[in-house]
C-alpha cells in the first residue's frame, strides 16, 4: 500500500497539527489512531431527483459498466493503493449548456477533496466519467454536507456524490442509485489513549464509551456518526442506535473534528471509516 497523504482542505489541520507536536515531544508517535472496529455497517450510493428517472438509469449504467470493467477497482486503487490521484476540473454553471451538475462536500478524504481549485476524490473521479459517459460538462458545487441532499431534492443540482449514506428519511426526498461501497463507522481517539486497546467488539467499544459520561465526541454534521452520537431507537425508520450520554460537537467537515480532538477540545471522534483512516494517516505522516 503506498503512502497515500491526503491533501486537507482545511489550512488550519496542518497549523494545528505543529501545535500537537510540540505538545508530545515525540515526531515518531502516532497523533491519532483509529479503533478498527465497525460500530454501524451501511451503503453509499448517489442521489439524482425523483423526477429524472431517466438519469437515475444511465447512473446505474455507469455504475455497472466500471465495476465490470475494471475502472472502479482502479479509481480505488488511486486513494487505497499505489495508484495516483487524478485531478478534475469544474467548468462554471450555466444552464445554457448541458451540464451535469455534480453537489458535493469536500474535507471528507478520500471521497472527496479540493486543491488550488481542483476536484479529486473517489467520487469525483467517477463524477468525471459519469459527466463523459453522458457526454455533458461537469460542473461541481461544493457545499456544506447537510445541503447535499436538498439541492438535489430542490433541483438545483443533477446529482448528489458525497459519500452519501442510503436512509429511509433521505429516500422520502431523493432516489438513491445502486450501491457502490459499504462502510461503517469507526471510533477515532488520541494517540496516546489506551482506552480501547483491548476492545475486539463493537459492545466492547460501546460499554467504555457509555461510561464516559463527560466525554465530548466530534462527528461531521449531518452524517451517521452525529446519529450514532444522538441516538435514534425510537424511530421506526432509523438505524436503532441507542445514542451516548457524551456532548456531541459538530463540524462542518470531518477533517475539523480531528482538528479539534489534537487540539484537546474534544476527546474522541466518530466517522464512517475510509474518511476515519484517510486523514489519520495524513495527520500522522507530518
């Protein structure tokens, strides 16, 4: 596996990240680690409106042509393995052109990313050969996570590719492609806490979190971990969670969670997994 390091969008990650250091006197050790437990399973797909059947169609096309052909397993390859990241452009809106207007969230690695105004990201890698394969010009909005779902549901944008979770409550508003990758959520803490160490069960890790009554647990806005953090077992369309007596913080992206926990204001971070291990890897590589 290559030494993949994530270009974070959020300056202050990498300032902060000095702090930390200078904090623990030792470059060697690691800054944070994540617990590799699941503590939810779920499925990422996109979302088109429920009034454009046909795109909802020619996506699941697409889906099923890159999985077969090898395209998938290699725009994977660019963020897992030893591949390379492609950048991709954005061309500006405008309705007088046939456009495929793509709302995204960036900060949340490796699905989607920005630098010096270009795209890249497992999402975005495939927005770009699904705008070819339509034969339209991309164009990527980038916007807060909790707006996603609603641009698409208003009809401000075509689709939505931000490593979105399948919900019932999202399934009311939108239509939701084939699935394209599984994952789950994980437990994020500081380097240096041993907490968890012995867990090997996601009830392992749910008893110790339970008992931390005063912790404060970061999460993305919007997403599965705030849900998991909440709880939602009393509704019949959720995923059961039974929630922490913990204080949720929420950030805009999940690369500014991690940005709190180094910086002590809150104790541990929840996060689907592939995002969890992406900037984990790259805050520990500095």
């Amino acid at each position: 596996m290559k030494k993949f390091i994530a270009v974070l969008s959020v300056v202050v990650i990498l300032a902060s990240l000095c702090c930390a250091c200078g904090k623990k006197g030792d470059d060697s050790a690691e800054k944070v680690k994540v617990i590799d437990i699941a503590l939810s399973e779920e499925e990422y797909a996109f979302c088109v409106n429920k009034e454009d059947p046909e795109l909802l169609t020619k996506v699941n096309e697409y889906l099923k042509k890159i999985k077969e052909d090898g395209t998938f397993d290699k725009i994977c390859n660019n963020y897992f393995g030893d591949g390379t990241p492609n950048k991709v452009a954005s061309a500006k809106k405008d309705a007088a052109k046939d456009q495929l207007v793509v709302a995204t969230s960036t900060g949340f690695e490796p699905f989607e990313m920005v630098e010096n105004g270009k795209f890249f990201g497992i999402d975005l890698e495939i927005a770009a050969g699904l705008a070819e394969y339509l034969g339209k010009e991309l164009v990527i909005e980038d916007m807060q996570f909790e707006a996603v779902v609603t641009s698409v549901q208003q009809g401000l944008c075509d689709i939505g590719m931000a490593g979105l979770t399948i919900t019932p409550a999202r399934q009311e508003v939108v239509t939701f492609s084939d699935s394209y990758y599984s994952a789950n959520q994980n437990l994020v803490v500081p380097g240096d806490c041993t907490d968890f160490d012995k867990c090997k069960t996601k009830e392992d890790v749910e008893k110790i979190l339970k008992g931390k009554k005063d912790a404060k647990i970061g999460c993305q806005r919007g997403t599965t971990g705030a849900i998991y953090i909440d709880g939602d077992a009393d509704d019949p369309d959720g995923y059961g969670f039974e929630g922490l007596p913990a204080t949720k913080m929420e950030y805009d992206y999940a690369a500014l969670a991690f940005t709190a926990m180094i910086n002590g204001e809150v104790d541990y971070v929840i996060v689907d997994d592939a995002p969890a291990n992406a900037i984990a890897k790259a805050i520990n590589a500095n």
